[in-house]
C-alpha cells in the first residue's frame, strides 16, 4: 500500500530543507554540509513514507514539516506548538509519532525524568546520544557498542536482543 497524498496537503519537503539550511547555517561550507545531509534524509524519508501503509493527512503533513525545521530534539508537547495544532490534538501528535517510529523515521531518546523528546531520523539509522540532565541539550553519538552487547547477549542465552544507550550528563552552560 502506498502512502496517499492530498493533493491540498502535499508537502514541499525541498523547500522546507533549504529553509531550514538558511535558518541554521552561519557560513557556506557548513550549509553545503547540511544541506547535502538533508537533502539525502529528506528524499529516503520521502521514500519511507510512500512505501509505508500511512496516509499523509493535514495535521500529519504540519507534524513532518515541524519535525524538518528542527536541529535538536524535542518533546512531543513541544511539537504541537510548532506544528501549530491545538491542545486538543495532543493525542494526534502522539498517535503520528509512534506511526512515524513504526516505519522508521522518528526516534524516541529517553530522558532521566522518564520522558520521552523526539527527533528525525533517516531510516535505517542507528545512534545513541549524549543529553544534558539540565536543559536537555542533546548531541549526537555516532558510537554504538550494541554488536559487542548482543553478542556477549547471546554467549549467556539471549536471544533477540536489542539495545537503548543514551548517555546523561551536564553541559557547559548548565554546570
């Protein structure tokens, strides 16, 4: 099944990833940088949803642009506002991204506090993250020890092993 459009509600996800480069870049290299990241996550996000059984309806469209204009993580309260949508719709918010989780597009990072802040991902990603315990700044950890994990998993029994890794600290502004 592939993902329907409305013709109404179509994204402009080429123009949202330029706009997000000119609000995030300070200088011409590191948007050449971001913009060819973004433009390689944008088009395998694309793919993902048009090969998934999710229909792209208008609040899931204001939720994807919200999620593309973003550079850090963020709950999903906090998502509602940017995508503009009111407080009654909370429970959409939540519903599309555990939907858009399901088809790989969204990452969960767990707090300390036991809550959850969300960010876009390209599929088939896989990294951990080092979070303040503070103001919740997050960065990315392209460091994964989840292969020696599973196999040392395995050595004692387990099977079907997974793995959730985030590494909590304080940053410099918040120390």
């Amino acid at each position: 099944m592939q993902v329907t459009f409305n013709k109404k509600y179509q994204p402009d996800l080429g123009s949202i990833a330029l706009a997000k480069i000119a609000g995030v870049a300070s200088n011409g290299a590191k948007c050449l940088h971001q913009l060819a990241r973004l433009d390689m996550n944008i088009e395998r996000i694309r793919e993902r949803i048009r090969k998934s059984p999710l229909r792209m309806t208008r609040k899931r469209d204001c939720l994807l642009n919200a999620l593309l204009t973003l550079d850090r993580p963020v709950s999903v309260e906090e998502l509602r506002v940017l995508a503009d949508l009111p407080p009654s719709d909370l429970v959409t918010v939540y519903r599309t991204i555990e939907a858009f989780s399901g088809i790989g597009i969204v990452q969960g990072i767990p707090l300390e506090s036991g809550g959850t802040i969300y960010e876009l991902t390209e599929p088939g990603d896989h990294h951990h993250h080092l979070i303040c315990r503070v103001c919740h700044k997050t960065e990315r950890l392209d460091v994964c020890m989840g292969k020696e994990l599973e196999q040392k998993a395995h050595n004692l029994g387990f099977r079907d092993v997974t793995h959730v890794m985030e590494v909590y600290g304080s940053c410099k502004d918040c120390e």
